[in-house]
C-alpha cells in the first residue's frame, strides 16, 4: 500500500499516479507510465511517453513535472496617487539560489486551494495586504515555467485605497497580523506590504531590487496596457 496512491496521502489523495494518462489531445504525444516520486505535499511525477517527431519517427522520452496546484496574482493599483501596493516576504528556494536574503517584493498570490481564481485572489488579497476588494479585472493567465511545474498563473489587477484597508480589518477574519505585517500565522507566514510609486517600482525592476516574475509581468502590463498607460509621471519638486 502506497501512500497517494492506493491510501490517503497526508492531504487525503489517492489515485495521484492516474493523472495524465488520459489525456487525448495531441495524437503525437502517447502516455505510457506515470511514477508518483514524490507527494509529501505538492506532487513530483515521473512520466513515461512517446513522442512523434516532426519528421514522424517516435522516441520514448521521460520528464519530471512539479504539481504544486494553480495559483492567482493582483496588482493593487491607486492610479489617483499613481501608486502600487506590494508585499515583501522571505523566498527560501531564492534565498538558496542566490538572492542576497530571500526577502523578494512581490504582487499579492496564492494557491486557489480549490477555490475559483477571482475567488482565490480576493482571499489572497485580504490575507497578504489587509485589502477587501471588489471583482478584480483579469489580465492574462500564464503557464510560469512550462518545463517542469504544471502550474497556470490567473493575473488580475483592482484597485485599492485606505477604505478598502478599513473593511478588510473588521470583516476578514482570515487576516492575521504577525510582527505588524500580514500573513496567516499557522502558514508561517509573516508579510509587510509596500507601497510605491508606480514609477519608482518600474525603475526597481531595472536595478533588480523586484526580481520576481509575476511582478514584473504585472508592473509592465500597468504600464503598457494597463492603469497607468495614460498617465504621465509627476513631476517632482526641486
């Protein structure tokens, strides 16, 4: 007996081998085994398949992929102010490849944990920046990294301002402040929040101070197509 795959792994799972052998849609691609490797919480596969090439000989081929669920992100955008508001938290796996201390700004995200993604972000949202907001508008849902991690991305963008901040107090009770920043403690999360102006985030993605790619796609998109792609910088005194 098998944890995840005849008996209940510790998220309750089963059948976690059976995923992708189905699958139809492209007749160059034949799923011929698929080994669970790993699925202490996220799951890693090994899948065995044949592929036809584009001058139509088969080869038999083997990758991994990482299944860590879909995701959402926001953009918390004041185009009034000309501002965006963004977390910053501790990153271990960029922590251990290099970020000089893991503590990476980013747009509000999660997991949807089996949620719908609008309803997956407005919990997000609340959770990480202490913001109630409203039917956020969706921008683009992406595959991250296509290579390995089956993950899609659902973007969205909405605006915020100081009341939404007051609402999310007193009606989000999902809301945990850890050492005055946001975050749910028993996820041992401990997240301050940002705010910037627009242009000042853009020119941190420049000098590599926002390195993480939801952000950037997010701030580019604010700026190219986005709330902000009318709006000229303000001038700053001298």
């Amino acid at each position: 007996m098998t944890a995840g795959l005849d008996t209940p792994d510790r998220r309750g799972r089963t059948g976690l081998d059976r995923h992708g052998r189905d699958l139809t849609g492209n007749p160059r691609v034949r799923v011929r085994d698929v080994d669970v490797l790993s699925c202490d919480w996220y799951v890693l596969r090994r899948t065995t398949f044949d592929y036809q090439h584009s001058d139509g000989h088969w080869s038999r081929e083997q990758r991994e992929t990482y299944d860590r669920g879909d995701g959402a992100t926001v953009l918390l955008h004041n185009t009034g102010r000309r501002t965006v508001l963004l977390t910053r938290q501790f990153r271990l796996p960029a922590y251990v490849n290099g970020h000089p201390d893991g503590m990476l700004i980013e747009a509000a995200a999660g997991l949807l944990d089996g949620d719908a993604p609008e309803e997956a972000i407005r919990r997000e949202a609340a959770e990480e920046t202490g913001h109630v907001i409203g039917a956020p508008e969706p921008v683009f849902t992406v595959y991250m990294s296509p290579g390995s991690v089956t993950e899609r991305l659902h973007f969205y963008a909405a605006p915020y301002d100081p009341v939404t901040a007051v609402t999310a107090v007193t009606a989000v009770t999902a809301v945990t402040a850890v050492n005055d920043g946001y975050g749910v403690a028993e996820e041992g999360e401990d997240i301050a929040t940002l705010e910037l102006p627009f242009d000042e985030a853009l020119a941190m993605i420049r000098s590599g101070d926002i390195a993480d790619a939801k952000t950037i796609m997010l701030l580019q998109w604010a700026a190219l197509d986005g709330p902000f792609r009318h709006s000229a910088p303000v001038a700053r005194p001298y």
